[in-house]
C-alpha cells in the first residue's frame, strides 16, 4: 500500500496528514471536498483512502456511498476520519462500508498503525 488519497476540507489538517504521511514514505494525494476527492481517486487510483466526513459539496457518506457502488472502486480501504466519534457516527459509517473510524486530532501512532493495517 503505497498511494494514499486524503480528502479533508480543512486545509492545515490535510497538509498535516499528508505531510506526516509523506514522511512515513507513502505517495500522498490531498483533495479539499467530496467531489475533488472522487475525482482524484479516480486519478491516482490510491490504495487506501482516509476521508472526512463533515464537508462541503458532497460529504464523506456521499464519497464512500459512490466509490463502493463502483466495481472498480469498490474494494479500496476507506477510513474516515471525523471530529464526531459518537457511538452512533461510528456505526452509520461502518453501515456504508468504511474499514475503520478515526477521531481527529489524530495521534501519529494512531494514523501510522490504522494505514499499516
């Protein structure tokens, strides 16, 4: 696993985290909302994604709904990563098919470990 596609809204989050994951050697894309997100995923044909789900013009649900109702897309690991990590949030994330849910901020340890596995 090598290309990772970050699609966040918030502008210093994504440098950050593709920064960090830069830095760990993986090749890194960054996209600033849903639509540019499925666009690049089209693109760089990353091997994982890590996805907010809070954003403007289509949201993280939205992102995950339409690349696992594509057979060419549909098996890519999917984490979102979300300022909201009520029981509940976490669950109708899983129920659309994520791989795994993380809380922001994000620790290193914790975003290194969730990519590696």
């Amino acid at each position: 696993m090598n290309r990772i596609l970050v699609i966040e809204d918030e502008e210093r989050m994504r440098q950050g985290l593709c920064t960090l994951l830069r830095l760990e050697g993986y090749e890194v894309a960054g996209a600033a909302d849903g639509e540019a997100g499925l666009r690049a995923a089209r693109e760089a044909r990353p091997d994982l994604i890590l996805c907010d789900v809070m954003m403007p013009r289509l949201d993280g649900h939205g992102v995950l709904s339409a690349l696992r109702e594509d057979p060419e897309f549909a098996g890519i690991p999917f984490v979102f990563l979300t300022a909201r990590g009520e029981k509940h949030e976490v669950r109708a994330g899983m129920n659309l098919g994520a791989d795994d849910y993380l809380t922001k901020p994000v620790s290193r340890d914790e975003l290194v470990q969730t990519v590696t596995a």
